[in-house]
C-alpha cells in the first residue's frame, strides 16, 4: 500500500476514492472502503492527521493512531492513502479548492462517502457539489448506531464488549514496551509496560481480558493501589510467555472487563487475584 503525503507524491490513476477522517476504522468505514473497492478502479483513500476537531479547537480522544489506521487500511484492501496534514492552510480551503486539489489531483474520479460528509471552509461543500464538479458520488448510507464518538463513550465506561460490536472487531490500545518496576516478574507474572501515545484513549482502570501477540493477555489498566501507585499504567501479562519484549511496539485488543483495581489485604491475596484473572481470561470469548 502507497502511502502519500501530496497529491503528487501518488502517480497518475484512476482512482476511487473514500474521503474521510475514519478513526478507528469501524464498520461504518469499512463500508464506505468497500463502496469505493466496488467501483472496480484502484482504490485510494484520503484521509487527515490529526483529527479535524483537535485543530477546531475542540478535545477528542482518538480510538487508533495513524499508524494502525494505515495497517487496518491496507488489511481491508486499499491500494493507495493520502494523508493530509489537518490545519489552519487546509481548513481554509474552499470546497471547489479541496476537491480540484486534493481529490482530482490524485485521479479521483469515484469519490465514495457517507451520506452526511461536509467539506472544505466552513464546510460548506456537500455531495451534490461533488456532483455538480463531475465526480461519480457513491452516497454510503450511514450504519445505525456506529459513529466513533459512541464507540468512545463506550470505550469511556468500560464496556468493551459493546464498542467491539460497533467496531467489528475488539477495541484496542497500543504503545511501545518500556521497562517497569519489575513487581509483575517477582509475583510470578511478568507484565508487557506499555508507553500509551499521547491522546489515545484508554478505557477505565481495572483488569481485563485481551489479546496481544498471537495469544491471550490479562491486562491492567490504573496506578498499582495495592503499591500506592500514582502513575496510570497500562500492563499485560501474556500467558504462557516467557520472552523479552522491550522495545516493541504491541497492539492489544480488550475483550472483556474482569475486576476494578482495588487494595488487597495481603500480597498472597493480590496474588491469588490475579492467578484467577488469568484463569478468567483463558475463557473469555472475543467480542466482535
């Protein structure tokens, strides 16, 4: 897959296009990726980093990086993606502006999109100016009751399950492994310490079930108050693991919630808590 920057980093085709910020890549989407696949020209998609919003001055959290953007981009077929810088020189593009530039620019001659897309300044371009500037519209009827801001307010309170249905797969989080205090390793369950980037959302504290590298995860997700932790941390315990995984970068997909963090009264206690957080997740099912 062909990722760009500019319009004239990608080389001359037909193409079909789906436009849009896409966080989190849900099953909405996914449909509108497919609309533009179905168009039977080579398939592109033009998307924006960072999120429209952040710049507009509002706060959003965001479901995936753009890095796993890409990887669930090219896993669903896309042969080409333009990433466009979102800011203030963008969003002062007329719509006429943003679809001659960066639309026709690349080729486009489907543009695929949900029903409600609005572009360029003050949004004030719509489908049917896509229409009346020559593009071939494929208007993609919106997925009942899937849009990334619910799928966040169900990550937001924990119900992993739910926003995975949504997603059609789990929801997921993400960072490079850096090393921790260790405790994990002298309790006998040695834990991946993950670097969460900067405005990723990350569901509430507490133990989950998951999935990272191939095979089941008990994941914790607070600040250790059994230890007085101050510092939120995201840890996973890979069962039936022994490596060293410093350095890597892992995805982890949250299946289910297990327990909230909490104190114990004793280090055996704690212990035999999280002995049976690992048997729960050897049967969690997953979501999605």
């Amino acid at each position: 897959m062909n990722v760009a920057r500019e319009p004239a980093e990608l080389s001359g085709a037909r193409r079909a296009v789906a436009v849009g910020t896409f966080d989190g890549v849900h099953r909405g989407h996914l449909r509108v990726i497919e609309t533009a696949r179905n168009a039977r020209l080579r398939t592109g998609v033009v998307t924006f980093d960072p999120h429209p919003r952040a710049v507009l001055g509002g706060h959003v959290e965001l479901l995936a990086t753009l890095e796993r953007r890409l990887e669930l981009f090219e896993a669903a077929g896309v042969d080409d993606v333009l990433v466009l810088r979102f800011d203030e020189r963008l969003a002062s593009l007329s719509a006429t502006q943003f679809a001659e530039v960066m639309l026709r620019g690349i080729g486009a001659e489907t543009v695929a999109v949900g029903e409600t897309f609005r572009f360029g300044h003050g949004r004030e371009g719509d489908l049917a100016l896509l229409e009346r500037l020559g593009f071939d519209v494929r208007r993609v009827p919106l997925v009942e009751n899937v849009s990334s801001s619910r799928i966040r307010q169900l990550v937001h309170a924990g119900e992993t399950e739910h926003a995975a249905m949504l997603l059609g797969r789990p929801p997921e989080v993400e960072g490079i492994v850096v090393r921790g205090d260790g405790r994990g390793r002298e309790l006998g369950f040695p834990t991946a310490n993950l670097d969460v980037p900067e405005g990723l959302l990350v569901p509430p504290d507490g133990v989950y079930a998951g999935w990272t590298r191939d095979r089941r995860a008990a994941i914790s997700i607070g600040t250790n108050p059994h230890f007085d932790g101050v510092e939120r941390r995201v840890e996973a315990h890979l069962l039936d693991f022994d490596g060293d995984l410093y350095g890597d970068r892992l995805i982890v997909e949250l299946w289910s919630p297990i327990r909230e963090q909490r104190r114990f009264d004793s280090l055996d206690e704690l212990v035999a808590a999280i002995d049976a957080d690992v048997e729960r997740t050897r049967g969690v099912a997953r979501p999605g």
